[in-house]
C-alpha cells in the first residue's frame, strides 16, 4: 500500500526544542519557596535499625523537617510499573514502605530530611544518629538459598519470590530420541541503566489540598495510582505531571520517588519539595537489570533438529521485589516463539538477595535468556561440525505458528530474511572460510545470533490506551495521548499516523506531549515495546474517528455522499479523482462558527489491545582478540529487524544504534561490582562502571526487512527494546569463532577473557 507519510523520515516533533534547550524537563521547573528533600541510606547490606535519634538534625537551622519509619504511613506498596490488577494473585508484590526499619541493602532509606537548600540537607543527615543491629549479608544466590538462611522479608522464609514457569510436550522421551544431549551453564552480571537524567521529582499540596507530583517518570498514570497506595489516601487525590523526560530504558518503570516525595510535602505543610538524586544514589537506588543464572540441556538429532529443551534460572532479584518474577518469566516466554523444539520445560525462579533492586530494563529478560541459549546453539553447532546458521535455520518458527501455551499466532515472520540479509552483508561465507584456520597473536571470527519478542504485555497484562485529537479553526490538529515520550520518539510516530489518516502535514499535528493524570488519557506509560503497536491502535481509530466526522459535516454542508470523499494535502476532495471541494481549514471554521450546525470535531477513544505480535531479527558481529591482552574490538555489527512495516526509518535507525550500543556495553564492559564481604558497592559512578565512550562502539548498520504485520497500526510492531537483545550473544560467538573458547558469563572484559585463554592454553610463555 501507497502511503503519503508512514515510511518517511520526517523530522522529530521534538527536535528544535530538545536541541535548543527550550523543551523543559523536571529539573527545570522552580517553584516559589522550593525546599529540597534527602534522603538518609543505610551502610550495610542487612540490618534492623534499633533507634534513631534526630534531634541534632532537626535543630539544624534550614532544617524544615526530618522523617523516619515511624513519621510516615507504615503501608507495603509494589513498585512496580504494571497495569493494576483486579485479580488479588496478579498484583505485584507489596514489599516496600516509604522508609524501612529494616535495610535490606546498603543505600536503603532509612530517615529522609527537608532542608532549605541542598547543603544544609546534606549537614542535617550527618547529625542523624542510628543505632543498627546488623544481620548476616546474603549477597548470592546461593547464600539466600541455604538453609540456614535468614529471611530478608518475613512473609518469603525461603527467600524465594516466586518460582513459576511452563512447560509443554513430552519432555523425557523427547530426550530418549534424540541422538545427542548437550548441556551448559552461562551466566549473566547486573548491570545498570546509565540513563542521561537522573531520577527527580517535585512534589506541593495545590489549593484543593491535592498533592501534585512533577516527576522524570515512564508511567504518571501508574505512579498516581503506587503513590496513593502508599499513603493510604484516594487516587483523585494525587495529581502527576510529565514533563520531557530524559531517557528511562527502564528504570524510571518503578516508582523509586514519588511516594517519599509526597510525604515530605505533607511534613511541610504542602511546601513544593524537590527530591533529586546523584548518579550515585540513581546506580543504587533505583533499578538494576537482573543477574540470571542458566543450566540448560538441549536434545538433538544428528542432523541438528532441536527435539527437547530444558531450561532452569536462578535470577537474582535484589533486595526488593519489584518487577520481580515477571521478569524471568517473560524472558522466557518471549524466547518461546523462535524455535520449535517437540518439548520444551522453562523452570525459572527469582530470589531476594542483600543487594540494590533488579527491576525492568531495556528488553525486560530476554538479553539474559538469550545470551544463554544462543552461545548454547553455536556450542552445539560447533560439535556437530555445522554451520551456526544452519542449525537455526532448521528450527526456525514459519508463519502461521501457534504457541502451545498462549494460543497466539504468528501472523508475520521475517527471520528467515534477517538472517538472510546479515549473512550477505557481513559475508559470512568468505570470511568464515578465511578465518578458518587462524594462528598468532590477532585472531578474528563471525558471530551471530536471532531474537524473538512481543509488542506490548497482552495476553499477560491489560494492554489499553487513549487518545484524544481536536480539530482547530486553521484546519490543524491537537493530538493528547497517555502514552509518554522519553526519547523514543513515540510522539513524532503517532503525528504521522494522525497526518496519514487525515491527509495532512505532519507540522500540522500538535503533539501535547505533557502528559498530567488530570487530563490526559488513561495509558500505563511507555514499556514493553508496546506504544507504535497498542497506543498506535488507539491512535489511528480516534483519527479514523475525526475523519469520519469530518467528511460527514462535509455531507451537511454540500450533500456530497460521505462516502465519496477523501482527506488529501489538507484538502476534502473526490475520492474517486483527488479533484478538490474545499479546503479543510473551511471546513474547520464552519464547525466551531456555522450559527446553525456549529459542532467542534473532537474524538476521544481508548482501545483495549487484546493481541500481540512477534517482532524478529538477529544481530551479526565481526570481532578481533588480541590473544596477549584480552582485549576484544568488535570490527563490524549488523543489527538486522523485522518490526513490520516502519513508520519512521530515521528514528527506527536511531532505536537500533541506541540499543546495539547497550548491547555492546553488555557484552564487553559493563558490571556493577560489590564488596563480596559487605555488600558496599565499588563502582557506582560514571568513572569507575566501565560504559562504553564512542571509542569504543563500532560502526553499527542498522538494516530492516520490512513485513506487513495485519493486527498493527500500518502493518507495524514492535522495536525499541529488541536493538539490544543479540549484540552480546553475537559478539560472545564470534569470539568462540576466533579462538575456539566458550565464554559463558558476561561481561568479556579483558581479564576474564585473558584468564580464559591462559586456562585454554592459548598463551605462549611471552604471553604469560
């Protein structure tokens, strides 16, 4: 189909305000009278605070207020970023209070202070005084699993949050049959967001005595709703605004501030206090991507046919539960529509551990899960003496497949054609056979590996969301959605799904892109991939709406059959011949001004996103190792996709380069390290994490086999997160290419990549 804004790179809604510094972000705004808020953390893992003396601290002069557990409301409340649950089983986890008398890591929020400025706040919590009784540190896994293990929370005696999974098919006999039965374990680190704006907010009581809550959210929606759990008040009572916000990936999914926020606005008498945290506090405090353990065992013919799969994970979940569970098993829930083994068993579990918080990041499991499993497929390649693209190919989901625990079909499929595409532009063929048999010091492989995924949460969470468009006088538009821009350029895609269906120019549709709970439309926020697919939905049927109702006033004032007209370059014209009958802009003003029929055009829908669909690709990296040093350079990455049909190529280039970058900072650098004894963090700063600078991300290609996807907005589905799922596993085969050793644990870092080498043998005594 032919379209006359969809496909087009057009320039970003948000452009000229974001590069001339007039878009504003939380930072930005100053209230009168702005107090400031901090918060006091605890410097162990583990430990019961047996009192706490203030009165230092409130005698402080600039000192407006100190708060601990014992001044605000003593109610557990889920973090987490999910639709509300009507079902009690559902729900997330209430495990947090707004501050503890029990840490559980070190950074916990144990007092919190309002001072008049940001110097005095730091002063006042020096001279809280805290007498703790510390409790035994479980940093690992292994320490919260044994058996004389003390409970981090009460009500988990086993430490274990949860421990769900799924299987399907035969799984015993389908390993009698098969011919070979690999086995292996991987493993990955915690690492963390490194968004550009730190986690902030600010929080007043208005003149209704409604606490209102500016904040660098993904979710404001969601956030009213956490925020009035917490305090135990109505939701209409809170009020939460979204200005710009700059970058999340995750992380801004939780509600970290606003619970804390909202209590010291309260202790102040409703005086606007803001609450900022350091990037030091943002890599503690906030949110981590899980560490994930796998053992899995693979059953397989001669011939490379993938006949059983089974699956076991220990996640490490931190301290508190956040998104907890759900993060292991849609992980491996989105893995399940790539491969179609006969019998496939994903048992999973998630556990508390004495460290900061894993919550959602960017691709919410799946780089775990499929780290593990693809460095699993070359292994068993590599002994079958088969091409890595091979074995794939021969287990790989057609269109047309149908999940054998959700139902869901999969209704397009290019990863056949991805794979296709890297394996020319990487020449895989040619440089597999140059490589082959390599010796000294630089030894360089190809590596790849595919993904699968979802565009949004359905069948597991609600998927709904609204849009409201107006008409204007001038023949423009104002487009009010609740789904958030963080940088993705959510809002520049859906004016062109506006523009297209209305037959304007995109310039002509006014994006709000504030969202306030007051009066924006209900959408959870911006997660899962789910805005181009869900919201977009909800987009084009308030624009199909508008356009209706558009044409039909056209029929009122000419008698012209509505059904013979069309929108085109701003005008209503014969759909038959494009010839015009009159300008938009006349009909416009007629609608707002004819004494008679004077009727604004508005539409305002919500629509609720019963079906998802797969978006596929695979990622393609040349790699050379410095055998000596451990060093890995990654020469050449192809990040290959099908999402449909792409709405905008110039911003789909622009996920892509984002998230291979994260991919390779996942694969090579990237660790948040922790002292094995205490639990204190040793490298929570832009300094000592080792995030990859420019120097060190190669030239990405970002490549699209575009497929028409029947149940999207346009033929389109997902894209934002998936960037980021194969760099790692793709960069990790291609070094097993280069030297013939299994890596499995990330990151490659120059270290755990020398020590492997010198285990192998690889080094010579020069090398030693």
């Amino acid at each position: 189909m032919s379209y006359q804004v969809i496909g087009k790179s057009v320039k970003r809604v948000d452009a000229v305000a974001k590069v001339t510094g007039k878009a504003k972000y939380t930072g930005d705004f100053v209230e009168k009278d702005m107090l400031v808020g901090k918060i006091l953390r605890s410097p162990y893992a583990h430990a019961r605070v047996k009192r706490i003396n203030t009165e230092k601290a409130r005698a402080l002069p600039g000192v407006e207020a100190v708060l601990t557990c014992a001044d605000v409301p003593h109610i557990k409340f889920a973090t987490a970023g999910h639709p509300y649950a009507l079902d009690p089983e559902h729900r997330d986890i209430e495990d947090r209070l707004i501050l503890t008398d029990k840490a559980r890591f070190v950074g916990d929020a144990v007092a919190a202070v309002v001072a008049r400025d940001e110097l005095t706040a730091a002063e006042a919590l020096k001279l809280i005084e805290v007498e703790y009784e510390e409790l035994p540190s479980l940093l690992s896994v292994e320490a919260a699993l044994a058996e004389d293990a003390p409970a981090i929370h009460e009500d988990r005696p086993d430490n274990v949050i949860a421990s769900g999974g799924y299987a399907y098919g035969d799984l015993e006999k389908s390993m009698q049959e098969s011919d070979l039965i690999f086995e292996g374990e991987y493993e990955t680190g915690i690492v963390q967001h490194c968004q550009l704006e730190n986690h902030n907010s600010y929080a007043y009581v208005d003149g209704e005595n409604r606490i209102v809550i500016v904040s660098s959210t993904q979710i404001p929606h969601i956030v009213r709703r956490v925020v009035g759990q917490a305090l135990g008040i109505p939701w209409g009572r809170i009020r939460v605004i979204k200005p710009y916000v700059g970058g999340g990936f995750g992380s801004k999914q939780d509600v970290c501030l606003e619970p804390l926020n909202a209590v010291m606005t309260l202790a102040v008498g409703g005086r606007p206090v803001r609450l900022e945290l350091t990037r030091e506090e943002c890599m503690i405090d906030t949110r981590t991507r899980h560490a994930i353990k796998y053992k899995i065992k693979t059953g397989v013919s001669r011939d490379g046919k993938i006949n059983a799969v089974h699956i076991t994970a220990i996640s490490n979940n931190g301290a508190y539960a956040s998104h907890g569970h759900a993060i292991a098993s849609s992980g491996g829930a989105k893995f399940r529509y790539l491969y179609t083994p006969q019998a496939m068993k994903y048992e999973p579990r998630t556990v508390y551990t004495n460290l900061p918080v894993a919550g959602a990041m960017r691709a919410y499991g799946c780089p775990q899960i499929f780290f593990a499993f693809e460095s699993h497929l070359d292994e068993i390649a590599r002994a079958l003496n088969m091409d890595p693209i091979a074995l794939r190919e021969k287990n790989l989901v057609q269109v047309g497949h149908k999940d054998p625990l959700s139902d869901t079909r999969v209704l397009s499929c290019g990863i056949r054609e991805c794979i296709a595409r890297g394996r020319e532009l990487i020449q895989w063929d040619r440089k597999k056979a140059l490589y082959k048999n390599q010796t000294g010091d630089r030894r360089r492989g190809l590596g790849m590996a595919c993904f699968s995924y979802q565009s949004g949460t359905f069948p597991h969470n609600l998927e709904v969301a609204g849009a409201r468009i107006v008409l204007n006088q001038d023949g423009s538009v104002q487009l009010q959605i609740g789904a958030t821009e963080i940088g993705q350029g959510s809002d520049t895609v859906f004016a062109q799904m506006v523009a297209e269906v209305l037959g304007i120019t995109v310039d002509m549709v006014h994006v709000i892109s504030t969202q306030d709970t007051d009066v924006t439309p209900f959408d959870p926020g911006a997660y899962a991939s789910r805005q181009t697919y869900v919201t977009g939905m909800a987009v084009r049927k308030a624009a199909l709406e508008v356009k209706e109702k558009i044409l039909d006033f056209v029929r009122g004032m000419t008698d012209i059959p509505a059904g013979a007209l069309d929108l085109r370059e701003g005008n209503v014209v014969y759909a038959h011949s494009g010839e015009v009958v009159m300008p938009l802009a006349e009909v416009a003003m007629q609608s707002y001004y004819d004494p008679v029929f004077s009727s604004p055009i508005t539409s305002d829908v919500s629509n609720n996103a019963r079906i998802n669909a797969m978006p596929y690709g695979a990622t393609f990296a040349e790699v050379e190792v410095d055998i000596k040093t451990g060093k890995i350079e990654v020469l050449e990455l192809f990040n290959i996709h099908d999402s449909g049909k792409i709405i905008n190529h110039q911003l789909a280039e622009g996920q892509v380069y984002g998230g291979a970058a994260m991919g390779v900072g996942y694969a090579l650098y990237e660790q948040l390290l922790f002292d094995e004894k205490t639990g204190r963090p040793l490298n929570n700063n832009l300094l000592d994490y080792k995030l990859p600078t420019i120097m060190d991300i190669p030239d990405i290609k970002a490549v699209f086999v575009e497929t028409n996807e029947p149940t999207g907005p346009f033929g389109a589905k997902a894209l934002g997160e998936p960037p980021a799922i194969t760099p790692a596993p793709a960069i990790r085969n291609a070094v097993l290419d280069a030297t013939g050793v299994a890596f499995r644990r990330l990151p490659l870092n120059p270290q755990h990549v020398f020590e492997k080498l010198k285990e192998a043998g690889l080094l010579d005594r020069d090398g030693e």
